[in-house]
C-alpha cells in the first residue's frame, strides 16, 4: 500500500509528530498492555484496552512515517492496520489477524456479542507483539523520536 496514494484520496494527512507526542502516546499503550492484563475487568474490557493499544501503535506507525489517518474518514482504524506493512514492514499474516481482531471488536462494539477469552488472549498477545515491534523500529528508524 503506498502512503502518498492514501494521501491523495484523503485516507491519510502529512503529520510531523514530536519527540513528547511520539513519547506519550508509546506511553499510552504500555498503559494500555498492563491494563489488558487485569483480570478482574471484564473481558470485554480487556480486549478494548489491547485492541487500543494495538491501534495506538498503528497510529506511531503512520506518524513515524510523516503521515497521520484522516479521522473524520470513515475506515480509518483499518487503514491505520493495513498500512504496518508499508510503515514498518510488519508481515501481512499478521496484519490479517489484527484486522480480525478490529472486526470483532466492532461487532463486540455495535452489536453487543460478547468477547471470547481466547480473543482476549490473542489480543493481548497482539498488542505486546506490536508494540514490541513499533519500539524497535523507531529505535533504528527514527531514534530522534526515542
């Protein structure tokens, strides 16, 4: 997928993110990984704050990147998702597997249908991947950022 494209079609908006943005938000989903993994809140809840997380980190992706989403665009978690490829190199399987996990967190969302625990697991698991893999980017990418 090719950022200046989703530019031109307003998907996306040139963003120059600063060190205390980038840092904050880095912030924001570590906060967000630990509170995933408290098991006295509902399962439901748990995988919001991973799938918030992993959003999060999708976001840093484009924002590294010199590109933010177009919020007031409708798709915008999924073309955040579907950007990691081209942002920083994340394996498609993967990306498949998350843009799974924003499908079920809009049913959960819109619909109601109750989160699974093993959909909890496999978020959590997701969001610590990922965030794991946007901290090493921007380390050897972007270490102005860092």
């Amino acid at each position: 997928m090719i950022l200046v494209n989703l530019l031109k079609i307003n998907k996306l908006q040139v963003h120059s993110p600063s060190r205390d943005a980038v840092q904050r938000l880095l912030e924001a989903a570590n906060r967000n990984i630990a509170d995933a993994h408290i098991t006295e809140i509902s399962a439901e809840n748990r995988f919001d704050a991973a799938y918030k997380c992993i959003m999060q980190c999708a976001m840093l992706a484009l924002w590294v990147n010199g590109y933010r989403t177009s919020t007031s665009q409708p798709g915008h978690h999924q073309t955040a998702i579907q950007t990691l490829p081209t942002t920083i190199g994340l394996a498609q399987t993967t990306v498949i597997v998350l843009d799974a996990l924003r499908k079920q967190r809009n049913v959960s969302d819109y619909e109601g249908d109750p989160i699974s625990d093993q959909a909890v697991i496999e978020c959590i698991k997701q969001a610590e991947q990922l965030y794991q893999n946007i901290n090493v980017w921007i380390s050897k990418n972007r270490a102005d950022l860092v």
